[in-house]
C-alpha cells in the first residue's frame, strides 16, 4: 500500500480511533487540572523562594 495515495490516505483514517465526545472531554479536563495543578505547584515555589530571600536578606 503506497501511503502518499488517496487510497493510502483513505485506509489509514480508517484505522483511526477517534474519541467521543465523553472521552475529549475527560481528557481535556484531565490536560486542565493537572496543568492548573503545576501552576500552582510553581507559584507556591516561588513564593517560598521569595520568603526565604527576603529572610537571609539577599
């Protein structure tokens, strides 16, 4: 099967899983919450990081 063919092309977007609509959005979600978590994983780091110099006084 020559892949750059419309017959090629055709084939392989069958054999594809698209998801339904209840997985993209579970997933999406899932994409929102953990990169919401990191942000605040890192805001709370750097918060700490400020508190701490300004403490020692640099």
């Amino acid at each position: 099967m020559k892949w750059f063919s419309v017959k090629g092309i055709v084939e392989e977007m069958k054999q594809v899983h698209w998801p339904t609509a209840g997985e993209l959005t579970k997933s999406s979600l899932t994409v929102f919450l953990f990169s919401a978590a990191f942000a605040a994983f890192f805001i709370l780091c750097d918060f700490v990081a400020l508190w701490f110099f300004r403490t020692v006084g640099m």
